[in-house]
C-alpha cells in the first residue's frame, strides 16, 4: 500500500488506495456528506482547495448573521430608554464587532476540522475536477498533483456571487457580498442592487451602523420570493427606518460612474421616472451562480441546466457513479438545504433508501430587522398550483411576547387548503422570527393540518403563540384578534 500519513486529516501526494466516497466541495453540503458517508462505515476523501465549511461559514451565513447580531444589539441599545434603561453615550466600533466575526467564524472552522478528523475523514487539498469514471484529477496543493479514485463522487462545488457585465465588483466602489462581509468599516452611504436576502441584510446591517441607504429591485417588491404581504410589511418597516426602497426600478449598468465621491448610477422607474443616485459603495446583491465551471463535466454525462447540474431524488446525475448536492443542482441556495441534500446523497450510495428532500419542506430565514421565517407555498403560488385556500393572519401587536419586547409589527400567516386542511405554507415577519420557522418546518415533515397546528398549545407569553393563532384564524378561530 502506498505511503500514508498517520493522521488520516491530512493526505501525502500519493493517494493511500481507492476511497468509497470522494467529494468535490467541503462546505456546508460537502462536509456534513463526508461525516454522514463516514458513520454509515465508508472510506471518505474530501477535496477542498479553500478551507472547509464552504461559503457559509467563511463569507455568508456566519460572519453576516454574526455582524447583524451586533447591529441588532446597537438598535436595542439606541431605544433602551423606553424600558427605562439609561444607556448614555453609546456608540459603536465596527472592527470590534468583525474582531467577533473572525473569533466565531474561527471557533466553528476549528469544530469542522475537529469532527472531520474524529470521522476519519481524508482531507485532499487542492482544485479537483473528474478525470473519468470514478476519478477526481486534485491540482495545486502542496505537493505533486495527485488522483483521487473513488467508487462513487459527489459533487458540492458549491455558487458564487453573480456579477453583471459591465458592473463588475472591485472590492471598493462596486462590492459583492463577499467584499462587504469582509470590510471592516461601514460605506457612509450604500445603494444596494437586489432586494432578496442578502441585499435586505446589508441593507439593514448598513442602516443599523448609520449609513444612509438605497435599495434598488427590479421586482415590484422587497424580498420578491417570498409572500407579498412580507414584502410589503418589509418595505413599511424599512422606511420606517431610513431605508430607501426603489422597487420596480431598474439600475442602468452602462450609467455607472465610479467617481471620488464613490459612484453615481442612473435608475429608470417602471412608472417611467428616471433618477442619478450617488453613494459611497454599490452592493451588487442579484443573486449567486454554481460553480459548474472547470470541475471536469465536459465529456460526462452531467446535464447542466440554467446554470445548475440536473439531479434525481436521491441527488444523483446522469452520469453512473456521480452525484451532485447544494447550491450546485440550484433551487433554494441555502445551506440547510446542502446539508440535508448531502445526508440523502451519500445514504443513497451506501445502498439505503433515504427519503428525498422536499423543497417545501425546506424553511427561508432572512435576518434583516425585521426577520424573515417562511416555509412552503406563498399565497399566490398555492393559488397558480390549483389549491383553493384559506388564510389566517395574526399581527404581533396582539402577541404579548412581542409587546413585552417592544416589537409589535410584523405578523405570522399561515396558508392551507380548503378542501383538506393540510398546511401550503407558513410566513412569519417580526423581531427574532426566524427561531420560530423549525416548528411549522417539522409539521410539514409530519403532514400537519391547520386545525392540528391551531390547536397545538403554544406557552405564554411566547412568539410561537402567533403560530398557532394564525393557524386557527384559518377558519376564524382565532381568539386574540
């Protein structure tokens, strides 16, 4: 057997022998792969030529969620007195706060590391792309490339930011989010391009920090996938603010002017009104694309389409023996959704029968001010789908957590079928709302019934209780409202 290294974390440049499982990609999909393909007894190469934990834990979910966290605290702070708490002088050191999101984001890649030598996972590092069947060619490591081989792959190769042409980011004037979580000072002004949940969160940590704000979206809302309702509570609750919002507006890529002020743009209204906004910085925030490039699909049988590798239920491709997960095969980009896509991926290699991942399973959090929880059908998809519905609405300012805590706006909405009852969605806008989704996340896994769901005991004085009534407003039933 060919040399190897006595930690089982780190690979020689001679491949050891033929692995069961080797996955391209060690983020949030990948590595939650590895350790699951380990437990059910497979021999695991993970490659990796960044550092494991992906996007999400090194330039998304982490380090934003972990700057909005204390953003949110500053908001607190600055209304403290109406609690009758005198908070005097405050103020606010942004590189102490990215100081914090380097220390959680290190502690967490510290337990990702720590769980994948635990789990006896190899670690090859370096760029890998298929190399035929069963073979992953690895360059650019520290030592000599090497091969992979492998009885079955899974590819979790993961997305990036999308750029426009002609707009493309410089990590000064023009930013990505990858720019922006990275910076450790606050723009004096921000126009934001895109109003989905990165845009939204920038948006709100950027306001939050002092800086004046302008978000410009296309769609005729802020968070276009979600409810409309959300989106308009969103937009009320932004203005409320200090945030502009520019929604059915168009920015004109070849107006940009990137200038010593920072840059100019021209926007153009769908009612036909044009404008010349300046900021300091532009966020381009119009969403993330996978990376299907330079993997080695070329001579395979992995169908790529719209940007995304084409998949069955059990995650697997067209091409014998390839699997593919995460943002890579497209739908809902979350990382919570990767993982779970890694679990049924490598269950199914293993010759288990795993029951599929279900997109309307799969909960939406967005963690501007106010938070976002959503699972399943928007009011307006459940209707295009066929369903004739009922719909419950219970707003916070009738929920005594939400008093309690000084955060009556925002509601919960859940959306069910006339006919059976069975729960097509369940939409929650509020202050610290996206602790609530798992619930309504887990009655979808169990097949709940608005009647099951309304008739829950929620404890009091709690969030959760908006749940249940809005659940029992679906028949009228609702008690505080």
């Amino acid at each position: 057997m060919p040399e190897r290294s006595s930690d089982p974390h780190i690979l020689l440049s001679t491949v050891p022998d033929r692995f069961d499982v080797a996955i391209l990609g060690g983020g949030m999909g990948g590595y939650p792969a590895a350790i699951r393909a380990s437990q059910l007894g497979l021999r695991v190469a993970l490659i990796e030529e960044d550092k494991v934990g992906g996007t999400c834990l090194h330039r998304g979910c982490i380090p934003t969620k972990a700057l909005l966290q204390s953003a949110a605290l500053l908001d607190e702070l600055q209304h403290a007195e109406a609690f009758g708490v005198t908070a005097s002088a405050v103020s606010f050191d942004y590189a102490v706060a990215g100081r914090r999101r380097d220390q959680v984001v290190a502690q967490l890649f510290r337990g990702v590391e720590f769980l994948l030598k635990k789990n006896q996972v190899s670690i090859v590092r370096g760029h890998g792309r298929l190399a035929g069947r069963g073979r992953i060619a690895v360059s650019g490591n520290s030592g000599d490339p090497i091969e992979v081989e492998a009885g079955a792959i899974v590819i979790a190769s993961g997305s990036r930011a999308a750029q426009l042409p002609g707009l493309e980011a410089d990590g000064r004037q023009v930013l990505t989010s990858d720019d922006a979580v990275r910076s450790n000072t606050v723009p004096k002004s921000a126009i934001v391009l895109g109003a989905g949940a990165v845009g939204v969160e920038f948006a709100s940590l950027y306001r939050s920090c002092g800086a004046e704000v302008t978000v410009v979206e296309m769609l005729p809302s802020l968070v276009p996938l979600e409810d409309a309702d959300v989106g308009r509570e969103l937009r009320k609750q932004f203005e409320s603010r200090g945030i502009r919002c520019l929604v059915g507006t168009r920015l004109d890529v070849d107006s940009v002017q990137r200038n010593e002020g920072g840059v100019a743009v021209t926007v153009h209204a769908d009612d036909g009104k044009e404008e010349r906004l300046q900021a300091e910085v532009l966020l381009v925030a119009v969403g993330r694309n996978g990376n299907v490039e330079d993997i080695g699909l070329d001579g395979t049988q992995v169908a790529v389409d719209h940007g995304a590798i084409v998949v069955d239920p059990h995650l697997r491709t067209q091409e014998p023996g390839v699997s593919a997960i995460g943002d890579v095969v497209g739908g809902f980009l979350l990382a919570h959704k990767a993982l779970h896509e890694g679990v049924v991926a490598v269950e199914a290699i293993a010759g288990k029968d795993p029951q599929p991942n279900d997109p309307r399973r799969v909960p939406r959090t967005t963690y501007c001010t106010p938070q976002i929880g959503s699972l399943g059908l928007s009011e307006a998809e459940a209707t295009a789908a066929g369903h004739e519905i009922q719909v419950g609405v219970f707003p916070f300012r009738g929920n005594g957590r939400a008093l309690i805590w000084g955060e009556p706006g925002g509601f919960c909405k859940v959306v069910a079928d006339r006919q059976s009852g069975d729960v097509l969605g369940v939409h929650i806008v509020g202050h610290e709302v996206t602790e609530l989704i798992w619930g309504p996340a887990l009655g979808a896994l169990l097949e709940t019934t608005a009647f099951e769901m309304g008739h829950s005991v929620a404890p009091h004085p709690t969030l959760s209780e908006a749940i249940s009534e809005a659940a029992l407003a679906v028949h009228g039933e609702a008690i505080h409202i």
